[in-house]
C-alpha cells in the first residue's frame, strides 16, 4: 500500500512525523506500507519555484492514500496568489477529484472541560461535517479585478468572484452525506443561504430531491447563520452536517473548538474511486513551528481515517483511536489542551505515547 507523504510547513513536518511513527507500529503487525515523502506548500515553492511541483501531483496521483501536513508561511503572502503554498491543496482537490471532504468533530470525555462550552452542553458530542470541496466560490469563473461596470460605484475598481453549483456536484455530495448518515443516527441537517443565494436555493431543492432515496434518514434544511448559532448553543442536536465549500469550511473550523482544540480535529477529502488525501483540519501555524508544542493528534487521527476510508483497514484505524484515547486518559496534554492536574508533553512525547498505548 503506497502512501504519498506530504510534510508541508511549519509544524507540518512535525506532526507528520508522529503520524508516520504510528502507521509504523501498525506495519509492524503485518501491514505492507510504503511510504514516499515529496515536498509541498513553501517548502516546494522554496526548492522548485512552485507549491504543487509536476513530480509531487505525479506521486500523489500514483498513490493509494495521500498523509498530508499542512501549507502556509507569512513569507510567502507577497507572492501572485497561484505561487502561494495555499494553492498546493487546492491543486492537490482538483487534481485528484476529491470533493466530499469528512470531518468528525468528537469531544473525548477526557476533553470536556478543554471545550470553551460547558461540560454539559458539549459532553458526548459526535458529529460529522461533509463538505464539497471542488466547486462554489472557491473554485467559480469568471473571477478577477475590473473596473465596476454598474451599480452605486461605477468606474471604480472592484474585484468579484462567482459563486456557482451544477446538478451532479450537489448530487454525488448529497449521497455521500446521506449513506453516512445512513451509517450513524439517521439524521441529516443541510446548511445552506437559499433565502439569498440562488445557488443555495438550487442546492435545497436538489438534496431534497436526492433525499428522496433515504426514506431512513431524517432531513432537515438549515441556513448557516441559523447553523453557525446552533452549534455553539445545542451541537449535540446534529448528527451529520452537509454543506458546500465555504460555508463547511467555516462550519468544521467552528465545530472543531467544540472539541477543546482544532489540534484534535482530523480531516479526510475523498474522490470517487476511494482515494483520499487525510490532513488534520488546522494550519501550519508558523509561529510555533520547531518547538515542540503542536498537537499531533489530529494527524494521528487523520491517518485512521486513511486505513478506514482508503485502505481498508477499519480495525487498524479502531486501534488507532483507542491509543488516542488511553493516551488522553492516561492526563498527557500537548499545551493547547493543557489543564491544571495533567502532564504536559511534547509532540514527539504525545506521539510515542500513542505507539506505546497501541501494545
């Protein structure tokens, strides 16, 4: 099983390496893992001129499963905006046509009292954000800067981008979160703006139309102000969120303080044969790089849903989040969870933990 390894930047290497450490305590119970690393982001803007280099998409391409860190460096905000490192995970989606990206947000109980929520409004959550990742205004043409050709500003300069859905991008996502949620509690809550979005009102009608094929799964619609409110007043009122790019990448980055950190919050983007890339939800937070104090756990955990989703290994991947957990329960905190009464460790000191927990 070939998995391309992607460090990145800033604190991506280091959390990578945790993750890799446990995928190979896995291997060593009889599991063949290649593993091939290739530069990404800055570090690839850096040795090559570009963040996504022709032999880093070629390796993640050939691969069964990509473990990606993550991208971003101040150093490179000045750069046009196709050379900066972001643009190396927007490649990397649309190369390889992942667009359901699954994010589970799940507050361990060892964790309650992390959560900036009470302990009682938060304890036992479980929810799962499925987001589309290749279309909406992320990816919508035309966009650029021109002068205003209309309106209350005419012949002033403005810049614009275009927010736009198809019929089969609606639909394949809207399968996607309805098998899932076939597989959970059966309910489903779709987060939209169609009371002032076209493209949203678009987006209801179809994922109600394909919802019709899952009389099993409870629908319900929801506008993301509504959403975003919901989940900081009664999240445990979700089971499995679908939405489009944007407004899931607000969402998930929200749901994941539910959690205690966003360092716990693992990430899995899908293509349709199964081939995934798994990144922790987080950035490359450059400002603690090389010290020691990321958090690896959403990595570890990314790379579980890795041998879930893509290498058909979901017992492995249960003995990988049961190490997470014994790990928490044992009081080892990586200072972003850090509370009075346990152990502070370092990223490299969390990561052994959870190999020495796996046995």
């Amino acid at each position: 099983m070939k998995i391309a390894v992607l460090p990145g930047d800033g604190i991506g290497p280091e959390i990578i390496a945790e993750a890799v450490k446990v995928l190979q305590r896995i291997a060593q119970d009889g599991f063949d893992f290649t593993f091939e690393f290739a530069p990404v982001g800055g570090a690839a803007y850096a040795a090559s001129g570009h963040p996504l280099p022709e032999a880093t998409l070629s390796l993640a391409k050939s691969a069964d499963a990509v473990l990606f860190g993550a991208v971003g460096d101040w150093k490179y905000d000045t750069l046009e905006r196709h050379l900066r490192p972001e643009q190396a995970i927007l490649g990397l989606r649309k190369n390889l046509g992942l667009f359901a990206n699954l994010r589970p947000a799940i507050l361990y109980a060892e964790l309650a009292d992390a959560s900036s929520l009470k302990p009682e409004v938060v304890s036992g959550l479980d929810i799962l954000i499925v987001r589309e990742l290749t279309g909406d205004i992320y990816f919508g043409q035309p966009r650029g800067r021109r002068t205003a050709p209309d309106g209350v500003f005419a012949g002033q300069p403005e810049a614009f981008d275009t927010m736009r859905y198809s019929r089969p991008e609606i639909e394949r996502i809207a399968h996607v979160a309805f098998k899932a949620a076939q597989g959970r509690n059966k309910r489903l809550t779709s987060v939209d703006k169609a009371n002032v979005l076209e493209t949203f009102q678009f987006w209801k009608d179809i994922v109600a139309e394909v919802g019709q094929q899952y009389p099993d799964v409870q629908l319900d619609h929801m506008y993301v102000d509504n959403a975003a409110m919901q989940l900081v007043k009664a999240p445990k009122k979700f089971d499995v969120i679908v939405t489009g790019n944007m407004f899931g990448d607000i969402l998930s980055d929200e749901a994941s303080m539910l959690t205690g950190s966003i360092g716990m919050l693992p990430s899995a983007s899908l293509n349709e044969k199964g081939q995934g890339l798994y990144e922790p939800s987080h950035g490359s937070a450059p400002d603690i790089a090389g010290q020691g104090i990321a958090n690896p756990l959403a990595t570890i955990l990314s790379a579980a849903m890795m041998l879930r989703h893509s290498l058909g290994l979901p017992e492995q991947a249960d003995r990988i989040e049961a190490a997470v957990q014994k790990a928490l329960a044992q009081g080892l905190r990586t200072p972003d969870i850090h509370a009075p009464g346990t152990q502070k460790v370092s990223t490299a000191q969390m990561g052994d933990a959870v190999v020495t927990a796996l046995g």
